[in-house]
C-alpha cells in the first residue's frame, strides 16, 4: 500500500486503467473498495477451494483452519477500511445530490404552477406557493450545509446505526407539510392588499387545524418513541443493532437485514396516503389550513400503535440451546476433551446486517475464563462458520478440566447467558 501523499499516489491507481482508488475522493473510494472487495472474494474461493494452503499446515487440520481464518480476517478487515473511506465519501457527495433534488422539487413547483395558470392566469396563492417553497428550500439547503460531511440535508433522518429511520421520516414529512402550509399562509396574509379580508387569519384557527396538527404530533411522538424503545433495548442487550455500510432509500421498508418489513411499508404508506389526502386539500383551499377527516388521523394513531409495537417486539438476545462435541464421520463417541472442536447451536449468533466477512470475524466464544475467536471457514460463495444458528470452536487446552460455562458475543457486543459443560482431562 502506497503513503498517503506525494509520489506515492501514484501507486493509488490500478494497473489497467489508471483508476484512482485513494480513497479520499468518492470515485477513488468507489474504485479502492470494489478492489479490496475482489482480493478477499479470489482468496476465500481459493481457500475453499483447498488452494493457498502453506505445506507445512497441511498435515494439521486445526492449525490450517485458525492460519486461513487469520488470512481471511487480515483481508476483511482492508475490505472494511476501503468500505468505511467509502462511506465518508458518499456522504460529503450526498450533500450536493440533497440540494440537487431539493432546488429540483422548487423548480417543478414552478414548472407545475405556470402550466395549470396558462388558462386561469397567475393568482397571489400561487405566488404564495412558490415563495413558501423558496423558504424551505433555503432553510434546507443552510441544513445541508451545517450537516455537509453527514449527509446534507438528509442527516437529520440518519439513525445512529447509518440507516434512515423510517419514523424520522414519517416526522420530517409531516413537518415539512405543514411549515410549507402555513407559509402558504402567511405570504397571503403579508401580501394580502388593504381592505381585503383577512381569510388566511381564519385558515389558522384551531377549530379547522386541529386534525392536521394531532397527525403532526403523532408522526412526531412515534419517532421520538421509536427512538428511545430502540436506545432502550440496545442498551439492556434486548436489541442487537450493527452499524451499516451507508443509509440507503431501501432502509425505509426493510429491516436491518434488508429484508421487506410488513410493519415498516404499512406506517409509510398510511402516513404517504394521509398526506397526500392533506396536500390534495391544501391544493383545493390554498388560502386555508387542510381539514383532514378525524377518521384519518385515528388511522394514523392505529398505523403507528403497530409500528411501535413491532418495534417493541422485534430482535431480542442471542440464545444458547445446546453445546455437543463436534464428531467427524468414523470418530468414536466420547466427552469433551481439551483440544477437540465444539459445537454451539443457538440463535441470534450472527446479529441482521452482521454478515460482512469483517463483522463476523468479531464473533468470540467464551469458554471459563477463554475468549476463543470464531474461525472463518470458507465454502464456495460465502462461510460455513460462524452461522446464525451454529457456531464450531476448539477447546484451547488453556481450559481447566472440570465444568466451565460456554458464552457467546456477538458482533453486536451482546453476550449469551451461559452454559454449562463439563470438560474432561
């Protein structure tokens, strides 16, 4: 690996097609983390293959797995670090890309208002309308300032896993609506000539608004509840959380793992649904606050009930159910002894989105007074250990005979209850 500065960026670059892979630039970033990514790959079907192996570990089935998951976690661990360059770069990169679609979103305000005002002329709500949007799009483009090396504007809604929150976003959109409507009507009511009636002072009263503001402080409480259940729950061990390579617009509707969840895409939609149904109204009455149907709102209560409760419900600690003495195919029975392989079957071993080589890599096994790192072992396409459910570990002969409790910390720092086994000499 080449120095950080100087003539020794040159050999930053790829040999081929002199790509910059430094890593301080998103596309060098880009470049050095899918090489990294391509190494280790070549070197875990080697290995699975039963290529690369030294001669002289050959003859020792457990020396030749420990030095081969060594190799694996020396090249996960520079997959992660091009992985985490690439990370910081994406983010400072999301800045412009956030201000991009913000001013964009102006613009095809603009862009809608003239074409729907070429038969009916220009109206002060229009001008009202654009101006409210100008508004926001400055007060969002000073927060992606403030936030340029996190995400620009979309920081806020970043969790403190890397991921986006779903309930972050419920809120910010609810927020959003209805700052951009009551702009809507204040710029009337600034620009209001006098002895005009006073409308838009009506539009704010309590009796019309009183919905729209109970779905903003619903979308608002279930992120702040959703924020301290999870924080919560981490905190006592209920809760596995690993952080992710980078947020991406999946995170919305999926879990950590990435997998579709029910109870995430049911809160979007219901929330999406009853804010469109308030834009549509805004649209209609732009001189007045939208008056949304109670009904609707007590569906947003019930939407995010569920959202929470999933959320109360969801993970939990890794689980130990058994521990047997791992028996190759002609072995005798027999008690387990120092230097013979283990197998612990559980859940929870391999916490959502703990799945990186580097991550799994941190998987230890405490047995008594041991920390005994889970081997890699490689197959074609990923690793047969560790797994979710079944993790394969030597008894270091460090281990006094006698009955010792076997644990086991994931990934995500979280530690098994234990359980015991009795070692024999």
């Amino acid at each position: 690996m080449a120095g950080t500065g100087g003539p020794g960026d040159g050999a930053e670059r790829a040999d081929g097609g002199g790509e910059c892979r430094c890593g301080r630039c998103p596309h060098g970033a880009r470049v050095g983390h899918r090489q990294a990514v391509a190494a280790f790959v070549a070197l875990r079907e080697d290995f699975a293959a039963g290529r690369g192996v030294p001669a002289g570990l050959a003859r020792s089935a457990g020396a030749a797995r420990q030095w081969v998951s060594d190799e694996l976690t020396l090249s996960a661990r520079e997959v992660a670090r091009r992985r985490a360059a690439g990370k910081s770069a994406w983010l400072t990169a999301l800045r412009g890309r956030t201000l991009l679609a913000v001013w964009g979103a102006a613009v095809a305000l603009l862009v809608g208002q003239a074409l729907t005002a070429l038969g009916t002329g220009w109206t002060a709500s229009r001008t009202a309308g654009l101006l409210a949007a100008v508004v926001l799009a400055l007060g969002l483009s000073a927060a992606a300032w403030r936030h340029r090396a996190h995400g620009g504007a979309l920081a806020p809604l970043i969790g403190e896993d890397g991921r986006l929150s779903t309930s972050r976003t419920v809120a910010a959109g609810w927020v959003t609506a209805v700052l951009y409507a009551v702009l809507m009507v204040a710029v009337q009511q600034v620009t209001a000539a006098p002895g005009e009636p006073h409308m838009p002072l009506q539009g704010l009263a309590l009796e019309r608004s009183g919905a729209l503001l109970v779905a903003l402080a619903l979308g608002c409480a279930v992120a702040v509840l959703a924020y301290g259940l999870v924080a919560s729950r981490v905190r006592s061990g209920r809760l596995q959380k690993v952080p992710a390579e980078r947020p991406r617009a999946a995170d919305l509707l999926a879990d950590d793992a990435g997998r579709g969840s029910l109870l995430d895409v049911q809160y979007v939609l219901v929330n999406a649904a009853v804010l469109v149904c308030a834009l549509v109204r805004l649209a209609e009455w732009p001189a007045l606050l939208p008056e949304l149907p109670w009904g609707l709102v007590v569906l947003l209560a019930l939407s995010g009930a569920t959202y929470l409760a999933g959320k109360a419900v969801t993970g939990g600690r890794p689980v130990i159910l058994s521990v047997v003495r791992s028996r190759e195919l002609g072995d005798l029975a027999a008690p387990v002894r120092t230097g013979d392989d283990i197998e612990i079957r559980g859940t929870g071993f391999v916490p959502p989105g703990a799945g990186t080589p580097d991550r799994l890599a941190r998987t230890v096994v405490r047995i008594g007074d041991v920390h005994v790192p889970v081997p890699l072992v490689p197959v074609a396409g990923g690793f047969a250990n560790p797994t979710d459910g079944v993790l394969t570990v030597p008894v270091p002969v460090d281990v006094e005979p006698g009955r010792v409790e076997v644990r086991v910390v994931t990934a995500a720092g979280v530690e098994t209850a234990g359980y015991p086994v009795d070692v024999v000499d």
